[in-house]
C-alpha cells in the first residue's frame, strides 16, 4: 500500500450528488437573481399612456408625467418630468425611477442616455387598437402584474365588441356613411390608412374617406372632399380655439352641395380628446360617434 486512503463506497457516493447538486444550484440561483424586478416607479411622458396606467389602477406606481398629461385631473398633481416624447433626463436621474415609458422620443438616442443611468426605458406606440393592447400587455409585465392587465384588456374588447356588434345590426340594411374627419383646415387635414382615427370610424359604422390615403395624417385639397361626397363630417380640431362653426362649412367654395352639409349631417360636439387621443376614452369616441351616424341616418329617413 502506497499511504494513501481511498473514500469509501458510500463517500465516493456522496461525493456525485454533490458534484450534481452544486451545478443545479448555480444554475437556480442565476435563474432566480436574474429575474427582472417589477417596476415599482414609472414615469409617463404621453397622455395616452398615462391615461392607461390610471384607468387601469396602476397610478399608484406612477411617480411623474410630462407636462401634456392632463388627465385624469388627479394626473396634473403629479411632479412634471418633461414633455411629451421629451424627457427631462437630469430629472429622472436624480428620481431614479424603475421604467420610463412613451410612445415615442422626438431624440431616439435618449432613450440610450436613460438605459446608462440604470433607467429602464419602453416605448409603447399608441397608434391602433393592436397597439394599444399590446402596450397594457407590455406594462403588466414590466409591473409583474398579468392578471390586472389581462382582465382590462377583456373588459375592453367586449366594450369594443359590443360597439361593433350595435353598428353591424344598424347598418346591416343601410348603406354606410362616408365620413370626412377635418383635423385642421390650412391646411386641410384628415386621418388616412394608418390613422387609429380611420379604424375608429369604421368601428363606429362608417367608412373614412381618407382611408386609402397613405400619410396617417393626410393633407388634401377642398376640391377632394368635394370629389368624395361624404355623407357625414366630424370636426376634431386639436385646438378648439380655431375650429370652425360647422354652420359655415357651406360658406366653402363648392361645399353647399356636399351630401353632409345638404342634411346637416355635421358634428363638432364629440370631445377631441376622445377622437384624438388614443386610450382609455378612445371607447367612448367610438360610442360617440356611432350615434352621431345613426342619428343622422335616421334624420335623413325622416326628411
């Protein structure tokens, strides 16, 4: 014998476990400190998605917005950290806060800038249905908080659904309206294919006129609307200041004889934020809407 001692059968047994549980471990242990934490503070830098994270019951998570958040009321309480798409960086340095969120950045690169600073940044686009679903999706994970999200985002289609479904039965034996939504008038102005704004009037039971326009604002000319005979007009200026009486609108060149003007079938009463933000209220735009066109219709029948 060389001196040496051998382990015997039941440590040399010991010793395998061993070598296999403390590779388990490590792996575990990655796995599990790895895990991203739920985000705790959050900063919104766009209406829309500040609107989502109050209606949705998350606020209590929200510690600042930009300087264009202005509702619901109690969002104009909340401390100001830049403005829409444009984030005042040196402030949320000092804040700290878990996850930034927009739909967009006017400078891409900050959103580079914040994530150096140990800030979380998303950018949650707003700009459809899809899209807004997907960012209440996108901010119950960050919050760790799937179920809340989920169960919004099922109440939400069935209000959604239920609009459809009102609008299918109504217009089942009518001929849709075509509908000009006038967002600014010099230029003329109005939502094209992409617009979330176009899918709103289709939910409500029209059919945009500028829905085959390519720019998702799209400028156009007052001979086009002439052209496009819609049967419906909806005012949604952005500033009510400079929207125009809807009893001039035939003072236009041409426009007298416009099927919407000929039956008064005009409307500046839906509020703008309901048509031009989308979020939570987008639903009540939709319902809005849908019974300005039927009320129209039916004024029409009667005539």
């Amino acid at each position: 014998m060389d001196g040496r001692t051998f382990p015997s059968a039941c440590q040399r047994q010991q010793l395998i476990v061993m070598r296999t549980l403390i590779p388990l471990f490590f792996i575990f242990a990655t796995l599990f400190t790895s895990h991203a934490e739920p985000a705790r503070k959050i900063v919104s830098l766009a209406p829309s998605l500040t609107e989502l994270i109050f209606d949705i019951g998350w606020n209590d998570r929200l510690i600042a917005r930009s300087d264009a958040d202005d509702y619901p009321p109690e969002a104009k309480r909340l401390p100001v950290a830049g403005s829409f798409g444009r984030p005042n960086v040196e402030w949320l340095i000092h804040a700290k806060p878990d996850l930034v969120v927009s739909t967009d950045l006017e400078r891409p690169g900050l959103a580079n800038t914040l994530r150096k600073a140990g800030i979380e940044y998303q950018r949650l686009p707003c700009n459809s249905w899809t899209q807004m679903i997907e960012a209440v999706r996108t901010l119950g994970t960050a919050l760790n908080d799937e179920q809340t999200a989920n169960d919004w985002i099922a109440r939400a289609q069935t209000r959604r659904d239920s609009v459809a479904k009102r609008a299918s039965e109504f217009w089942a034996e009518r001929t849709r309206p075509r509908v000009y939504v006038e967002l600014w008038a010099d230029p003329l102005t109005t939502p094209g294919r992409d617009s979330f704004l176009t899918d709103l009037v289709s939910l409500a039971g029209g059919e945009s006129i500028g829905a085959e326009l390519s720019d998702p604002y799209a400028h156009i000319s007052a001979e086009w609307v002439i052209h496009e005979k819609p049967d419906a007009i909806v005012l949604a200026y952005m500033l009510t200041s400079v929207r125009p009486d809807p009893a001039t609108l035939a003072q236009r060149p041409g426009w007298k004889a416009i099927p919407a003007i000929e039956n008064s079938a005009i409307t500046a009463d839906i509020p703008t934020d309901w048509l031009l933000r989308p979020g939570p209220r987008w639903l009540n735009g939709a319902e809005a809407l849908a019974e300005f066109l039927r009320e129209s219709a039916s004024h029409k029948t009667e005539q």
